[in-house]
C-alpha cells in the first residue's frame, strides 16, 4: 500500500484533470451562451455530451474510487481540508456511481422533450400540454432518488444535490415560521395605505451608459476585471472556468433600469464568491461553494443587503443620477431609495420584491415536495398553485402561463433547487448581521462606497473555505450560530417598516 | 475477431472523442486570444495542457492502436474514404507514440524560454542572446526527426508534420527555378522606373467603417457567418472548433487599410476551406485540411488571386470608396489596383508583396535546412541571413532584428513549417488556372461580386475531400498535373508585367 502522501498526490492530479474538463465544459457552455454561432449548436451539444461522458467515467473509474477508498481508511485528520476534500470528491463520486447510465439518458431525453413542451405550453397557455412531461420527468426523478439513495425522504435524495445536509423536514421547521411571519408583513404593506413608486427605474436608460455603471459597480464591490468579464446574454448568470476566471453576464434593457443594474449587482455577488476561493484549493474538489443556498447568500447580499440599502445610495447616487441626468436628473436618494424598495405582490417570481419573493419559493417548495411524493397530482397543480397563491400572496394567477408554467426549473429536472433561493436570502441576512457585529463602521464604509472591510470579512468568513464545510458548519462558524430566518425577518421588518410606516 | 463494420464503428466513436477533445482545446486557445481576462492565464494553461494529455493518451493507448491494426488489416477499399480515415488517423497516432514524453517536455520548456529569449533579443537587436536558445531548440527539433523517423533526412521527419508526403528534395526541385524566376521579375522591376504608390492606403480609415466592410467582404465570399464569426486579436488566425463553427480574427489599424482588408480576406479564406468540408467527415480525423500548403493556397487565393485582382475591384471598388469616402472619395478604380499591387523588396516577410514574398521563405528554407543539417552553425546565421537578402531581395538588413529574428517560427521550434507558405502561393496560382479553365465566365462572375461559383468549384475539387488526399494527389486530382511552379510564375508575370510595364 503507498503511504498517504503518495494518494493524496495522485488524488490531487486526478481532481485537477477532474476540475479542467469541468472548465473546458463550462466554458463551451459560456462561449455556447455568448459568442458561438448559431450554426454551431448540434456540434457543441456533441462536445459538451463528449467532456461530461469523459469526466463521468474518470468519477467512476476504480482506480479513482479506489483512491478515495484508501485515502478514507487513512485516518486524515477530520479537521484538515485534505479530508473534506476526500469527503467532497466521494460524494460526486457516488452521486455519478449510483446513476445507472439508462437514467441518465432518459432524463437527457426526457428534459429535452419536457423543455420545448413546455415552452410551448406557456406560449399557448395551455397546461395540459405540458403536464404529461411533466409527470415523465417526476416519475424520473423518483427514480434518481431511490437510485441516489442517502436513507431519507426522495425529495432529500435530490435536495441533498443542490444544498448537502439539508432535508425536506430541515427545511420546513426553517420555512414555518418564516412563512407567517413574511405573510403578515406583506398584507401589513398591502394595509398600510402607502404606495411606493418605481415609475423613475422606468425613463430612458442608454444602454451604453448602464454598461459603464455595471462595470463601475461591480468592480466598486470588489468583482475582480482581471480574472472575469461581464458580457450579455438574454439570461444572465455567472460561471467559473477556473478561480481565476470568474465571468458574469446581464442584460440591458433601455426602458427598465433594474435587470442590469441589480442584476449584474447579484452575478458579482456570485463570482465574488468564487473568486475568493483560497488558492490552495483551485482545481480541488473544494473549489466550489458550499452550496446553492449559500452562493445565493453572497449574490443577494450584494444585491439586496448592500445594493437596495439606504447607506448604499446615499454614497452612490450622486453617479447614478450623473450617469443618467435625463431620467434621474430631478430626483433624490430619497426617492431612488423608495423606488428600489417598492413591494407588491405578484404574480411573477423573478421579478418579486424582497419581501414577496421568499413566498413564492414556498409555494414551489410545498407543491413539488407534493408532486413528487405522490400527494399532488399534476392535472391538480393549476388549482393547488393558484390556492397557495391565493393564500400567501393575496392574488390570484389570471392564467397558468402566470402561474405554474412561469418557471423552467421543473421541465429541465430541477426538483429540489427552489428552496436554496430562500436559503440564500435566510442566509444572506444572517451573515450581514454577523458582518455588521464584526464591523462597527461597516454602515459609514458602504455610504463612503468603500467595500473591502465586508468583502475581507466575507472573504475570511465564507469564500477562502469554498465547499471545505458543510452549509451548516460554514454558518456556525462564521456567524456564532444555526441557520435562523429571524435575522431575514428583522432585517425585512425594520427596513420595510420605516418604509411603508408601519407601528 | 469483430467485423470490419464493428471495428469501424469502434475506430469513429473514438475519433470523435478525439475531435470533441481537440475542439474543446481549439475553444480554450481561441478564448485565451480574444475574451479571457488577462489574470486567468495560468489556469488556461493548465487546462490546454491537461486536454492535450488526454488526447495524447488515447491516441497512444493500445486499445486505439490495436483498432487501428485491425483495419489496417481488414482490406478496406483503398480508394474509399474509410481507408484514408485510418491512414490520416494512423500518421496522428504514430507521431505521438514515437515521441518520448521527456522529449515533448523538453520541447514544451525549451520552447518556452526560447520565446522569451527571442522577444528579448528581438527587442534590443541582440543576436547573441538568443543564440544558444536556438541551437538547444535545433537539437532537439533532430531528436524529434530522429525519434519520428521516416526513412528520409531528418528535415524530411519535421517537413512531413505540416506537409505529408514533401521532402527536403522534392521542395528544392520546385522551388530552385521559381528562385531563378522570382529573383528576376523583382529585379526587372525595380529598373522598369515605374514606381507605385500606396499612400492611398495610408490615410484615415475609421476602424468601425472597417468592421463592417471586413464583414461584408467575408460574407460575399461565401464566408459562413452562421458557422463562424470575426474577433480582433494582435495576431489574426482562423480556428475551427468544430467544422461548423470556424472563427476568424483580424486587426485594425485605422491609417492603414491592408491589415484588416486583406487580413480578413486570407483568413476567411482558410475558414471557408475548413467550412467546405463534407458533412460525413465532420468529427473524423479527415475534417483537417490535406496540408499546410494546402491550407494555405486557399487563404492566398482569396486574398491575392481574387482580392489583388483587377475584376474584382472592378466590382468592389464603388463599394469601399463609399464606406470611406474622406479616404478614398477622389480615387479610381485603377489606382486603386496600382495602389494594392505596389512592389518593393522590403526586410519584413509579413509585409511582404507577392512578387518577393516567396523569397523571403526560400532564404529561410535554405537556411533552416542548413541549420538542422549542422550545414551552418548558429552563430553564423546573421551573416548568412543577410547574404541571401543581399543575394535575392537585393537589400541588406541594418539590424538583425529587421533579419533573422524577425519571426517567431524557430524559437517556438516550428522548422520546416516556413516553405508550405510558398506552397501555398504556387498551389493557389495552379488552382486558380484549373478552375479558370473549368469556369469561362469566372472573370465577368468576380467583377459581378458573385463568387459562388469559384467557391462552388473550390468546394468540389478542394474543399469536401478535406484530408481524404495526400496534397500532391489533391493537386493532381483538381488541377490534372503535378505541383507545377509555371502557374504562379506566369501570374506574376502576366499581372506585374502590365502593371510595371515590362516587355
């Protein structure tokens, strides 16, 4: 048998393999998204099957797993990286392992034909062309589930993918509380007899000049322009091919000031995340964010926490208002703060407020853990989403295509990936209370546009780690204490109630 | 043992892994010179040289090899495709078993710091600083030749990489008379007293004005801009990343309108070729071009045969004088042509006229030769370098940088590969008479700017074969006779005689 440092060196050089055919794959999917050709679509679906093909079999290679065999009965330190990155590396290892090859076919197949069905679905308005996918695709993932195992519930089989640790029943005793409290709030807003307006985000934006003042904002944050690149795409996202090469992109629309703007804001927050992995771990299995739930925390940090806050455009008016004299030319922070904080329930998840949007993650989140229990079935969603709607959001979806076909997630396999949405705004809170204790001037460094005390607390608390801990562990150790929605639900009662005047 | 049809399908399953791996590499490269941010590039090496790796190892790995035994073997038709598939496929597999890993790792080191030294050297016309780098690389550029073998001259082992089936012999026997032929047409010139100007060439050209005029030449070529797309980079390239998705690039400079202009016609020349390929040999190892040379005659074709030709701005020229009209308002159609076609024996290959520039790559041919051989010792490759010069332009370099260190080729260990621009030069001459011949309207066609039917007869009797000929079979097949110098000899002749007014 080697000694130990002998496996982990040749661990080490399997996972960089590991870790360059993931950025060869991502960043045929970037370019796929950005700059390749149309023409070039059926070849590309070819390349990226081919690197997704290769690096599954060199997952489920024995002389891989065989590898992390030994390196677990090596007795590494339960404290030391090596050993979360072996823990890491097993677990991908096991998910690629225990999915029959027949599966993964099918789902591919599956998902493509549950994707145009339902874009067509939501074209048409018409559910019914959509629920017989639908009910493939979850029959699939059932499958997935039992096939992936883990000793609990299905829905935890596939939840446990996006977000390690976490289970339906975790979840609920976090979402409960939270529900009532965020249903309470919002029919307060409704009652209080205040209306925000956000007419002013709705002038003339010159898409030019909203470029520069993304590209100006994110790198105030602390986005790093030399290992990333903002681009546009119709929709935006940010994606790492490599730690050094963290890229977002936006998109621009020249009546509507707020996908951009926040929009890139958030995607920042994501790359920043990655872009503060610790070097030692680049083309490392923990060269990764904890996860989904906590990668949303550093995007709606950004967005939210810093980028909706009252210091925020005290400091960063003046330029946006330079930026755009024809549309912001006669207003105010006051009123610019006011516009991006305007809540209203509706109908459409992306584009909710925040104190509407954790609502509808918690629609979506009772109703697929129904779906794929059993206990909803499809030809009931309509009514079961329109109830709920009814019920959290006070309103009432006018048609499906507004309602339970609004979203992609469900027809491409995405069962289990809402509730990280909701993770990410819980955590998100909790983290800057955290910060906020930690840094008594963090108030007065936002207002002067000066970000790198919290972008270094971040850094040191949550990003160096990448996926070295457990969401749980990373929340315990950076902020003293268990996931808890009442830093969310504080933030949202004092922000919103000095906003709409409530007692 | 399988049957050939099962064999066969094994042999193409891999291949394809093997282009999807090579484009994806191909994706990387072209990333690394267009859109990637500046301080991923460490990583970016990494990743270029883990794909190469794993190529490297299947194109080695005896399960591939045995495949290829076995084909070998089973009597394929050798006039069919399949036939020429394994031959192509067998030339990559043998040149990367023969090569010894530590070999290729020393290439890759030495070439590394021969390129720095070179720039260095280049930089302060400092031959000696990069003397004893070159002569490390020459030695082993012969380990290589010896290690790849072939029977021929260790020139012969290095020429057959980007020329199969060229020797060192057959080169010189082509291009000892052209020597003779070019060297006295250069001289007739410059005492004919005509004196041609291109400073209409020089003035302000507006680099948007360019682009567009760089695109819409592509386009009317039959430059596919669904399967590929132009970027700016410092060094123009085409790339296929897939034969349906071949990129080019270009530069500009906006007081001088050739870079761009006929940048973008040769490189859209080369991308049309690899575009042209039959769809049946996409993802095989025949979607490459037969050869460097070949390659090449396409891109001078469309650049110098059509792009310096009188019909076609006979066409084009009220086009480009509307795109720039402060540059060109008060210019004809003639001076124009005059302007384009101006000779003068200058020091720089790359700026180089069709007249001398086969004898900046003869000066280097012979050298190389020499320099491989042990014929010519380093150090001495100033003094020699300037004799050929003085000899076959007629001009002495006043620095070495403005001589031998001027191209980048040796330092990175490309040997042999300078003649297959000269190759490509005769063939495109040879071709471009074959298809005037085929093509009696061809003249009346490109003054029209309709170019569909060279292209068509490119596509043909070029284009769809890809690698299924040797060059010199290709040649035979398109043009019914040998490499043949003569074509590209009277071409001169015939267009420079009339422009510089000699008997």
């Amino acid at each position: 048998m080697r000694d130990v440092s002998e496996a982990l060196r040749a661990f080490r050089a399997e996972a960089a393999i590991l870790s360059d055919l993931a950025a060869a794959a991502d960043l045929l999917s970037w370019d796929q998204d950005t700059y390749m050709p149309p023409g070039a679509a059926a070849g590309r679906g070819e390349q990226e099957a081919t690197l997704h093909a290769l690096r599954h079999g060199r997952l489920t290679d024995p002389a891989y797993t065989g590898l992390l065999d030994e390196l677990e009965a090596s007795g590494l330190d339960p404290a030391g990286s090596d050993h979360a990155m072996v823990r890491v590396a097993r677990r991908t290892a096991s998910r690629a392992g225990r999915m029959p090859r027949r599966l993964v076919e099918e789902l591919a197949r599956r998902t493509a034909s549950a994707r145009v069905a339902w874009a067509k679905a939501r074209s048409e308005d018409r559910f019914d062309l959509f629920a017989p996918e639908l009910a493939a695709v979850l029959e699939l993932k059932r499958e997935e589930a039992d096939a992936v195992g883990g000793g609990g519930q299905r829905y935890d089989a596939l939840l446990d993918e996006y977000e390690p640790g976490a289970t339906a029943a975790s979840l609920a005793a976090v979402f409960e509380p939270l529900k009532e409290e965020q249903v309470a709030l919002l029919a307060a807003i409704a009652g209080s007899g205040v209306q925000l307006s956000d007419e002013m985000l709705r002038r003339a934006y010159p898409v030019d000049a909203q470029r520069r003042v993304c590209e100006a904002t994110a790198a105030s944050f602390g986005y790093d322009f030399r290992r990333g690149r903002l681009d546009v795409t119709a929709h935006p996202f940010a994606i790492g091919i490599g730690a050094d090469d963290v890229r977002i992109t936006t998109r621009y629309d020249e009546r509507f000031l707020n996908p951009a703007l926040f929009g890139t804001m958030h995607e920042a927050g994501h790359a920043m995340y990655e872009q503060g992995f610790a070097p030692e771990f680049h083309r490392t299995p923990l060269a990764h964010g904890a996860s989904l739930g906590i990668h949303e925390s550093q995007s709606r940090l950004w967005e939210n926490l810093i980028g909706r806050s009252l210091p925020y455009w005290e400091g960063a008016f003046p330029a946006l208002r330079a930026a755009f004299p024809e549309a912001l030319g006669g207003e105010d922070v006051e009123s610019l703060y006011a516009a991006v904080n305007r809540v209203e329930s509706s109908l459409i998840r992306v584009e909710a407020d925040e104190v509407s949007y954790n609502l509808h993650i918690l629609v979506r989140f009772e109703l697929e853990l129904a779906l794929l229990n059993g206990d909803l079935a499809v030809k009931d969603l309509p009514a079961a989403w329109n109830d709920l709607y009814r019920s959290y959001l006070g309103i009432t979806p006018p048609s499906d295509a507004l309602g339970c076909l609004q979203d992609i997630h469900w027809a491409v396999g995405l069962v289990g990936y809402f509730p990280t949405y909701a993770l990410g705004n819980l955590v998100s809170a909790q983290l800057f209370a955290a910060a906020r204790g930690a840094l008594p001037e963090l108030d007065a460094d936002v207002r002067s546009g000066d970000f790198a005390t919290l972008l270094g607390w971040l850094r040191s608390n949550v990003h160096r780690h990448g996926s070295r801990y457990l969401p749980a562990e990373l929340i315990r150790r950076a902020t003293g204490s268990e996931l808890d929605s009442r830093h969310y639900v504080d933030y949202l009662k004092g922000k919103y109630g000095a906003l709409y005047g409530l007692a």
